[in-house]
C-alpha cells in the first residue's frame, strides 16, 4: 500500500507480503535484528460486502449466519466459539495461543501480530501492514487491505456499560475477565476515525439499534462523508434481502 498527503489517504494495491523482525540478538555489543520477508498466502480478494462483527451486546438477537450469501465476514477473538467467520483476528497474545493450541486455524483464516504469527510456526497469518490496534480495528483495517468498498459494523456498540457490567459477550469466560476500564471505547473510537480517515473511498456503515452521541458523531466527525448508521430492521431489508 501507498500513502498519499491529501488526508493521509491510503491508496489500494494488492498486499503480496512484508519484512518482519524474528530475532533481536546481542553481537559484538550492538542489537542486531534478524529480519525475513513473510509472503501473503492469503490472496483475499473483495467478494461482496465486508461484514466486521464485534463482540459487543448489541448483536446478540442477530443471526450472523444471515451474512454468508452477500459478503465476507471479519471476526475477532472468541467469536469462533459460536460463528466461524471466514477471517478471525486477534492481538492478544493469551487469545493467539489459544486458537493455535486448538488449531482454530483448521477452521478458518486467523490473523495475528508477526510475533504471534512466529510462535504460531506459522500456523497463523501476518496481520497486513499491521496498524497496531484492537482486534475489531484490525479486522477493519484488513478488510479495506483486501479492497473492500462497503464495510459494515456489527456488534461494535462503542459505549461503556459501566464499571463491572457486561459490553462484551464472551465477558467473565475462559481468557476474558472483568471490564473495569471506562476509557476503553475512546480508543475503539478513536482507532475507528483513523481508518475512516485514511479510506475515503471506503463507505463505512454502523448497524446499531441504540447508537449512543459518539457513534452519531462518526457521520460528520470526519467532513468525508464515508460513514452512516443504520438500524437491523434497515440492515436486513436494504442490504440482506434487497427487493428489486
């Protein structure tokens, strides 16, 4: 991918590959990295919409099988327990063990971080030109890498339930604990507008039912135009099952 200086723009091209650090030895008394390119053995190709699903409440009444026949699906982290997405991103390295020890990696595409991606022995996949974010983040960041144009967000609830309360569906099971954090979704948020940014040729839609004041702020907060909300009932009669 190339860079632009009008808005930090991201250009689209194919990702074929990157150099990653696998070493950091001592010699002669200087650090030296041992470094190896990784070639993309993914070759994604856009095919219908990008469905990103985050792990948020909000989407718990929604069938994400309903997603398969019109797009690709972008999941994160124990998403797979209950959905297997066609790609599954995580950045944790708890999380990244995990799915490699259980060879979730038989079941689906599984992006991770080039450290994780080493320990894995390459069982997992190289997350492309890795911007460093949240899995959620990441899983749309990859989907624009792919060249999507329309992205939809679905279960990305970008609010705080509280000190202890549930925003996130697997809270409180095996490898996630409590949520004590209140300033977590300024930096889902946060993350969110820099990928926005970065895509202007990329429409980005919430599906949300209750979108609180920040995620309305997402349709004029970028002065590019690129982002919208849009309730289920809207998402399944004008995305999923279109008449006409």
């Amino acid at each position: 991918m190339t860079s632009n200086n009008i808005n930090n723009a991201i250009e689209w091209t194919q990702y074929t590959g990157e150099t990653i650090i696998v070493k950091i030895i001592i010699r002669g008394g200087k650090k030296v990295q041992e470094t190896k390119f990784v070639e993309d053995r993914v070759n994604a190709k856009p095919n219908g919409n990008a469905y990103i699903i985050g792990n948020g409440p909000s989407r718990a009444n929604f069938d994400l099988n309903t997603l398969q026949s019109s797009g690709q699906t972008y999941g994160c982290n124990a998403l797979y327990r209950d959905f297997i997405p066609d790609y599954l991103f995580m950045v944790d390295r708890t999380v990244a063990q995990h799915i490699n020890d259980n060879k979730i990696y038989e079941k689906t595409i599984c992006y991770a971080p080039a450290i994780e991606y080493t320990r894995s022995n390459g069982n997992l996949h190289l997350i492309p030109n890795n911007p460093h974010w949240v899995s959620g983040s990441t899983a749309m960041w990859t989907a624009c890498v792919h060249g999507h144009k329309n992205v939809y967000l679905i279960g990305f609830d970008f609010q705080e339930y509280g000190k202890g309360k549930l925003n996130n569906m697997y809270q409180d099971t095996e490898l996630y604990g409590p949520r004590n954090n209140e300033g977590v979704m300024e930096v889902w948020l946060k993350q969110l507008r820099e990928c926005v940014k970065q895509r202007p040729d990329v429409h980005f839609t919430v599906v949300h039912d209750a979108p609180t004041e920040p995620m309305k702020h997402l349709q004029t907060g970028t002065d590019l135009g690129n982002t919208s909300l849009m309730t289920y009932a809207e998402f399944k009669t004008k995305v999923l099952n279109p008449v006409g």
